[in-house]
C-alpha cells in the first residue's frame, strides 16, 4: 500500500503511531552508560520496523537533571550527554528518510534554577526587571519568614523557597509548583511569551513536526496569590486551567500554522473536567492532547467502555481526534499496574511492596495493544512497551533519582522504575544498550541498573519468537496501517454479555474479554489477528481479538 509522504500528508497526526523515545534509557552510542543520540541514530531502523510514524523525545535539551531533563536550562542547547545540535539535527533528518516525524518537548511552565533567566533573576535582587519573569514575592509575617501561600506541589510538600539576597540576608520566596530547581515562569510576562514563540521557531526551522507540551494546563497563576479554593469551579484555581492560558496556545499555533506541513501541538493536559480539558483542543489551539482518563482506570469492561465513550464524547463537538495512552515516563508499566488487584492508576497510590502478578499483567498489556490500537485516533506507545517490559520496583534505593520519591518521604516509589535502560541484545547486562566506548573497554554501567532475568526481554530475544510482545506489536502496527477503518473515524459499540468490550469499526471488529471465563466470538469471516491463542474457538480471559466482519 502506497502512504502518502511523510512531509505533505496534512492529516497526518489525526492517526498516527507516535513512539515515545526517553533518550536518557533508549540506546547508548558511547559507551558511558546513559542513552543519547548517537543510540537513537542508530536505532531509528528498529523504529521503522516497528511501524511507527512518529517519535516524541522527551526533553534532551542541556539541564541538570534534576527532574530528568523537566528542568531545562537552555532550549536551544542539546546536553553534553545527550550530544550536540548537530546530532539532533541528524536525528530528525534520518527519522524522516524512515517516515518518521519528530515530536519534541517543550517545558513552558518552569525553568531550571541554572537558566540565565534565573540566574539572572537572583542576583538582580528583589523589584527587578529580571525577577519579573518569575512569581518572586516576599513572604508573610513580621519577617517574611511566612511562605505566600499554601499550594501544595506536584511532587508533593510546599510550592515556594526563600531566596538569599545578594547580600546573604533572608530574601524573597520564589514559586515552584514542581521541585525547587523547577522556578515557575511567569506567563503574564510578555518576555516570557516571545521567548517560548521563537523557541518554537527555533525547532520547526529544524524540522521538527510538533511539540508536546509539558505540563501545558499550568502555565498561567492568579497574580493575586489566593489560596486554593475548597471545590474550585471551572476556571477558579489560581494555578490550573486559568481562562487566560488559551491566549497562549492561540499564538503558539499561529507559529505552527506558519510552517510548511502540519506541525503539531500536543498538551500535556491532566483534567478531570472532560469539557474544560476540550477547550484545548478547539480549532485554533491545540491539535491533540494525552487522554489520561483511559489510562487511570482499572482493567475493567465497564469502566473502560465509559472512558471510551466520555472521551469520544468530549472530542466531537471540537472535532479534535482523541488519543490512546497506555503510559509514559510517569507512570507504571501497564505489564505491572495491570497485574494487580487494583489495576487503577493514580500517582497518590503508589507503593513499594504492592503484590502483582506479572504474567497476567502482561496478558492484559498485550489484550490493552489491541484495544487501543483500534479505538478511533492517535496511539502513543512508550519505549519499552512494545517489549512488555515490567515496572523494575527492585531498584537500589541509593540509587534512586526521582524528586517524587524524595520529596514523598521516600513512600511513593517514584519514578525511575519505568525508565530503566532498555535491554537490546545479549544475555546479561547492559544487554546492548550501551556500546564498546570509543577508548577501548567495557562499557561503564548504566544510569539504573537492570533487573539480571531480563535476558528474555531484550529485542534480539523477541525478534526470533512468534510469541513475543515484540512480535505481537509489530503485527498490531501494521495491520492497524493497513486497515484503512482504523485510526480516524466512527466506532459502534457491539452489544455484548459479560465482562466483553466489542466494537466494530467499519468492517473490523475489535473484541476483549476482560471477565474470567473463555466467551465465543462475535460473527465474523477471519480472525485477523489475537493478542494470545484462542481455546477452541473461544476467546480466552485477558484476550484480545481483530475480527473481519
Ligand atoms: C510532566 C512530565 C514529568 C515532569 C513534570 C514537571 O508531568 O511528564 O516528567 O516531572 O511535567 O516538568
């Protein structure tokens, strides 16, 4: 089947496949033990092969990590790590020779502590020009020594940290809504707003095909700094979903629709009111955003059809395409979180020690590739995913990097487990993810360590199994590029008993059996494709199917 190409095809994003590559864990060209360019250079034929039309990379831009790359001290600068711009450059150029876009990550909403900006803030001191551009304030009380409010963090704990002046006096507090080395911007700045525009300009004359936006529903803060209301109603909390923020988006995607070829924007938008989080996606704004909702629930027929449906339901009246999200680097592993007895997620719950079963997590993964590969819209799938990886929750605590872990007083587990280096090839550790350094020698051991028993894992390992995740995967990518009712488009539920989602979409029907017991397919003349063997003709538990009807 001819694809129309990459570059001219407008509706392109409407559809299509979009692999989140999170360079720190992807491949290591250098041999140092942490991911950069140069192995996702190299890599970039896996990833056609996989069938992806695009890639997201999470943020590779110069920073210290101290929020794994979220903390961003010059976006116009790729980290030493990572590589150099000419690499990215490169990056971008060789993905699209594949057909591959590139999406990259914008973080608008805060900055390093090491930004110029920043930098430049403190040591102007308090009333300057160049603290404008961030939420200064001095603190309550007789001597200040009272933070201004009491918002409470993403990460957890307090949102504001007293500054020293340049003197070494007690000085103002400064707003971080993540980690102290994240300081908020401050959006009603209009600094702030040119620099973000000509960031963006700066990336699409690279050719870079979209920009997913961090955090993108918390750029803009109450300047009157009132506590957080009790039951804040649409539009009333001082730090989230403020009406002004669309103003932002209206001019960002006037920058993309400056460009040749449909550049995108992708927010990254957690909402709970379905209509508030719509409005970010009306015509002028952005064109999609991450459909969080599907993610958090539970392995569940009910709850899934009416996330289904709320999602399709929100998205029409603004014509805007959903997307399908079965994790990221936030959250943990769908092989896991679907292998325990509350297979929800929420960022509140997580804990070390939770029992999971990991096969029957990994059944359910494999039921969830073939399910969200058929509902109607776009499809993210996070790097390691396609392999079943696990959620890696043995890590040495020592060597846990996560800001969410600290700042929990080391009850919430973090982050890291989801972001172990990915195992390539081979039989122990770094199973191919870190070449032979230039200088001769073993390669130096990877950023976080990887669990010994994932030999079985690695994507040499898969490749040669017709049973693998892999395998499976790359069959799903395909056939959903093939059928052309797949992707964009009408979707019609099929009535069916029991714990069994079904919906048909044009002359393919999807079919998941989430209950306990083995049911009969619906009618059908082929059986296109199961995400595990079917039992004499019936579709087992945790099992998906692509029927042609
Ligand atoms: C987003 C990112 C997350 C980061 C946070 C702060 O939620 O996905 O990784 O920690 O923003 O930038």
């Amino acid at each position: 089947m001819t694809q129309p190409h990459p570059q001219t095809d407008p509706t392109w994003w409407r559809d299509a496949v979009i692999y989140q590559v999170y360079p720190r864990s992807f491949a290591d060209g250098n041999g140092d033990g942490t991911g950069d360019l140069a192995g996702l250079r190299a890599r970039l034929p896996y990833l056609h092969d996989l069938g992806v039309d695009a890639i997201w990379v999470t943020p590779w831009y110069q920073s210290p990590l101290a929020d794994g790359g979220y903390d961003v001290a010059d976006y116009r600068a790729i980290d030493p790590a990572f590589g150099t711009l000419g690499e990215a450059e490169q990056v971008i150029a060789e993905a699209l020779a594949l057909g591959i876009r590139t999406i990259i990550d914008i973080v608008p909403n805060h900055v390093s502590e090491q930004h110029a900006w920043f930098r430049a803030a403190l040591a102007a001191g308090p009333g300057s020009p160049e603290r404008a551009r961030f939420w200064f304030h001095p603190g309550k009380g007789e001597h200040g020594d009272v933070m201004p409010t009491h918002w409470v963090s993403d990460f957890q704990g307090t949102t504001w940290t007293r500054t020293a002046n340049p003197d070494g006096t007690p000085g103002e507090w400064y707003l971080h809504l993540f980690a102290p080395q994240q300081p908020d911007l401050n959006w009603s700045h209009p600094d702030v707003r040119a620099e973000f525009e000509d960031v963006l300009r700066f990336w699409f004359d690279r050719g870079v095909a979209g920009i997913r936006i961090d955090s993108a529903a918390l750029l803009v803060k109450d300047g009157d700094l009132p506590e957080v209301p009790e039951q804040p109603g649409p539009g009333e909390h001082p730090h989230v979903d403020r009406d002004e923020i669309h103003d932002v988006y209206r001019a960002w995607r006037a920058v993309a629709d400056s460009y040749e070829g449909t550049r995108v924007l992708v927010g990254e938008v957690w909402l709970q009111d379905k209509a508030r989080f719509a409005q970010y996606l009306r015509p002028d704004e952005m064109h999609t955003a991450f459909n969080f909702d599907f993610m958090a629930r539970p392995w569940d027929a009910k709850q899934l059809r009416e996330s289904v449906d709320v999602t399709l339901a929100a998205h029409g009246p603004v014509g805007a395409p959903a997307t399908w999200v079965l994790s990221n680097h936030d959250v943990t592993r769908p092989v896991t979180r679907y292998g325990r007895e509350d297979s929800s997620f929420a960022f509140t719950a997580k804990r070390f020690g939770t029992p999971t079963d990991l096969a029957l997590g990994r059944r359910r993964a494999r039921a969830a590739a073939l399910l969200t590969a058929a509902l109607p819209g776009s499809l993210y799938v996070y790097q390691g995913d396609e392999l079943g990886l696990p959620e890696v929750e043995d890590l040495p605590r020592e060597l846990l990097q996560d800001p969410m872990h600290f700042r929990s007083g080391g009850v919430d587990p973090g982050r890291d487990g989801c972001r172990v280096p990915l195992p390539w090839s081979g039989t122990t550790a770094p199973f191919g993810f870190s070449t032979r350094p230039a200088e001769g020698g073993a390669p130096a051991p990877t950023w976080l360590p990887q669990p010994a028993d994932w030999a079985g894992l690695t994507v040499e390992a898969q490749e040669s199994d017709p049973t693998s995740t892999l395998r499976l995967y790359r069959d799903v990518l395909a056939l959903r590029r093939a059928e052309r009712a797949l992707g964009d488009g009408p979707l019609t539920w099929v009535e069916t008993t029991g714990d069994v989602l079904a919906f048909a979409r044009g002359d393919v029907t999807c079919v998941v059996n989430l209950g306990t017991d083995p049911v009969p397919l619906p009618a059908h003349t082929d059986v296109l494709l199961t995400s595990d063997p079917l039992d004499a003709g019936l579709l087992p538990r945790d099992t998906a199917a692509w029927l042609r009807t």
